[in-house]
C-alpha cells in the first residue's frame, strides 16, 4: 500500500487546509464535541459544509456526495480532527442517509436527502429499549396499519441528543407472530408528532446527552417506512454498518494521541524528570501508537472496498472494536497523565473556578467516564466479537 501522496493529493489537502481555516467558526475553536454544545453549536459547522457541498464525503456523488476517492476522504479526516472541527453528526450523514437513498424510493430521497446535507434537518436514531439493547432484535415497540397509517407504542433510550431532533429514525415492530429479526420495520417519525415526548436522563456528570423517547398512539404515514414493511432488520444491519465504521475515530485518536503526549511532557514522573521519559509510561503510549497505526490500516483498506463500490461488510465489527478500545486507552492514559488534578468532581472543562491545575486537567475525568459508553454504544464490542467469529472466521 502507498502510503505517499501525490503533488495532486497534497494540493487537495492544501485545499481542504485552508478551507478550514478560513471558514470553520470562530466561536467553536477549541470546543470540539462537547455534550453541552447548543443546538446551533453542533450544526453550524455542518451548514457550512453544506453550502459547500463537502457534508457528506462518504456519498454517491449522485445523491450529494463529493465524489471524492478513498485518499482524498482520508485527507478530509486527517485535516479535520487536525484542526478538532465539531464534525457532522453521524446520525443524519452517515446513518440515516445511506439507508434512505440506498433502500429509500425516489420520492424519500427527494424528500429527505437535501434536509440531511444541508444540516437543517436534525435526526436521532430509535434503536435501544429498556429491554433491547445489545439484544436488539427483542424489541417491543410496536406498529399497528391502519389503513395509510402506522399507530406506533412503545418507548426507545439513550436516544443520543434526541432533545434537539426534528425527525428520528425508528425500528418497530410490525409482525409480533414472526421470528424476532423477520417482525421488524424501519420508519421515519417526525419527532414533533402527537404522542411523541422526550424525557432526559441526567448522567452521573450531571450532564444531559441521552434521552427516554415515548411514543404513545403516535400516527405515521405509511410512506415514511423505508424498504419494505418487516424487512427493516436488512435497513438496521445496513446502518449499524456504516455506523460502526465510523466510530473507529483514527484521525481524532491520532490527535489525541498528539495532545497526551504533551501533556506527559509538561508532567512530572516518579523520578522527578517528565512523565514522557518514564519507561513504564513509554511502553504504554508506543503499544498505544503501535495498535493505533495497526487500525488506521484496516480503515484505509476499508475506505478502499468502499471506493471500489463495496459497502462495510463484517470488518466494520473489527473497526469498532480496537477504534473504541483505543479511545478509551487514550483517556486511561491521559487520566494517569494528569496524575491528582484528575478529580471527577466538581465537573469541570477547564474553565470551571474550582478547577485545579493546568487547564488540560479539568476534562481528563469526565472524559474518561464519558467514553466508558464506547464500547457499548454501535453494538457492543462483545456482541461484535460474535458478528467477527461467524461472519468473518466461519465459526
């Protein structure tokens, strides 16, 4: 695998250099993904990119994608973790909007599509239950035809930022009488509908990032299902695909990686020289760097079958497995870095008038408690250890 690039590609990240520079909003420099960003915060970036066309890379390009290659793709995720954008939010871009256009008819896309590249449109995602979570197919939310409408009940959890959403994509259940994946139907719910209330769960950070949906005698359309009625589990398997590719985040652990070992530099070790000559922290951080490098060569090889046409298959599961196992590496890392700044309580980012220490210490904590739900939000990674053995080791 070349790994050089061409004078062409190093234009192209010039390009892409400066564009960001130019344009990436003043005001979220230095905010990153922050669960107490506004509404407005996470999108403005999006719309940005949405007047410029570049929102959704990964896309056809005759659905609004930029037709760009795997390379180039590659650059675009390098450049933004470089400069720690607040990227699109995966719900819309890289969730939604491949099952819509992929399984979607023409009038869903036309319908749908435009709302989701421009970021005017913000969507969550229906997945989870109180009783159906790594075990999605349990689900109980049900969905009844009545004529041209579905009368949905139920409730779905840890709706990620469902407070903000417009639409929210849903998996229901459309045939109670079938085996658990064949009763299941993918629709499109317009979350300001009679029947549909947002209740927050407040995290033990105090934060307010995930959410209870209920849903009770909610009307929808029968032409907002997408695919057909009971095959929604082939739409769900399509998307937690596309998802799991993308937690892998090895442009952004690559960032943090750059920002933990700076910090173990200005940190003082054991031995009173810096944390970063410690051999023991050493050997910790290049094992970290070594897996790092290992993942980033499955996510270009990835983004090459998708170049070639071929989707996330079953090495999605590895992506999301080492992509989440290493951030998590990472904020264990810094948390030791950090060294006794790195209290959890009080809740600080750094600005906080009771932090203590250097301004690096006041996240350390609440992002190592954040980040403990990566390994199991996408599926867990035990369930995806199951997907690998059969999908891909034939056991």
């Amino acid at each position: 695998m070349n790994l050089d690039f061409s004078p062409e590609e190093i234009a192209f990240r010039d390009e892409v250099r400066a564009f960001i520079e130019q344009n990436y909003p003043a005001h979220l420099k230095g905010k990153a993904m922050r669960e107490d960003l506004s509404r407005d915060e996470f999108l403005a970036w999006h719309k940005i990119l949405g007047k410029k066309g570049w929102s959704a890379p990964a896309w056809p390009a005759q659905y609004g994608g930029t037709g760009w290659t795997a390379t180039q793709r590659y650059i675009w995720l390098e450049e933004n973790a470089r400069a720690e954008t607040i990227a699109p939010l995966p719900f819309s871009v890289s969730m939604v909007g491949p099952v819509i256009y992929t399984f979607g008819t023409e009038e869903q896309k036309q319908r749908f599509l435009p709302g989701i590249l421009s970021g005017e449109v913000w969507w969550c995602q229906g997945y989870s239950e109180p009783g159906a979570g790594s075990d999605l197919a349990s689900l109980k939310t049900k969905a009844v035809r009545e004529g041209d409408y579905y009368i949905v009940n139920g409730q779905k959890t840890w709706t990620t930022l469902g407070q903000y959403a417009d639409w929210g994509f849903f998996l229901v259940r459309t045939d109670s009488e079938a085996k658990p994946q064949e009763g299941i139907s993918f629709l499109l719910i317009d979350m300001k509908s009679p029947g549909v209330s947002v209740r927050p769960i407040k995290l033990l950070d105090g934060g307010h990032e995930v959410n209870d949906v209920f849903l009770e005698n909610v009307k929808v359309p029968v032409d907002q299902r997408i695919y057909e009625e009971n095959k929604g589990w082939t739409c769900a398997k399509f998307l937690l695909a596309h998802e799991r590719a993308g937690i892998a985040g090895v442009a952004r652990s690559k960032r943090n990686v750059e920002k933990l070992k700076a910090i173990a530099k200005a940190e003082i070790g054991d031995d009173g020289g810096p944390l970063i000559e410690s051999p023991d922290f050493r050997a910790k951080l290049a094992q970290l760097e070594i897996d790092l490098s290992a993942l980033e060569m499955t996510e270009l090889r990835t983004l090459a079958r998708e170049q070639a046409g071929k989707g996330p298959g079953p090495e999605s599961s590895l992506l999301k497995i080492r992509g989440t196992e290493i951030q998590q590496r990472l904020t264990e890392l810094t948390l030791e870095a950090v060294g006794n700044y790195a209290q959890p309580f009080p809740r600080g980012l750094g600005d906080n008038e009771f932090s203590i220490g250097p301004d690096y210490a006041g996240p350390a904590a609440p992002i190592y408690f954040n980040w403990r739900k990566a390994s199991i939000y996408g599926g867990s990674n035990e369930i995806q250890r199951n997907i690998i053995a059969k999908m891909v080791l034939g056991l």
